[in-house]
C-alpha cells in the first residue's frame, strides 16, 4: 500500500468522522469536544502523510496530488478558523456543510490517483 492510498484511507475516515459531527449537530445536539479535536488532528495527519507522500514522488507527482493537498489543507484551516475561532459557541449547519463539501472536493482529486 503507497502513502498515497494510506492518506486516502485516512481522509476518508476523518470524514466519516465529519459525517457524523454533522448528523449530531444537524439533530440539534452538540458533539463531544473530543470529536472535534480528534476530526482536526486526523486531518492535520492526513495532510502531513499527503505531504510526504507527494514528496516521495519527486518531479513524478501528478499535479492533482499537489491540488489536493492544497484543498484538504485549505479545509484544516478553514475549519480551525470557522469552528475554534470564529464560531466557537455555536455551529451553523451551512459552515459544516461547506467544510464538508472542500473535504469531499480533495476525496474527488485525490481518490484517482489511488488505484483503488
């Protein structure tokens, strides 16, 4: 297994892990402080194997790997900026869903490049 299927793999699960943060906050709920800071450091992880990866791959590494590891890292921040700075208290619906929908974008760059 590459590290680039490693860090699908591992985007992948910290989106279930988003899913469900989501479906609890869509009911009305507020999710574990640990489910948020656990979906963070998975995705701070992801990007930093997604990192390496593309390293490894030298002057080899398509262009979308490069692309996706530019959005995935543009939703860590977005995300700890929205939800640790800017929205600390409450969590609006249609800020998760955007968060989701960038994270959904890199599974979509990356997810070729997999050979899954």
């Amino acid at each position: 297994m590459t590290l680039t299927q490693i860090a699908f793999l591992l985007f992948a699960a910290i989106a279930a892990g988003g899913l469900t943060m989501g479906a609890i906050i869509a009911f009305g709920k507020s999710p574990p402080a640990f489910m948020g800071v656990g979906h963070g450091l998975g995705g701070l992880a992801a990007c930093a194997t997604l990192f390496v990866a593309n390293l490894q791959g030298g002057d080899a590494t398509p262009d979308m790997a490069w692309w996706a590891l530019i959005v995935f890292t543009s939703g860590l921040i977005g995300g700890l900026l929205l939800f640790r700075v800017l929205f600390k208290g409450a969590t609006p619906l249609f800020l998760v869903a955007g968060h989701g929908s960038i994270a959904a974008l890199g599974l979509y760059l990356l997810y070729p490049l997999t050979g899954f």
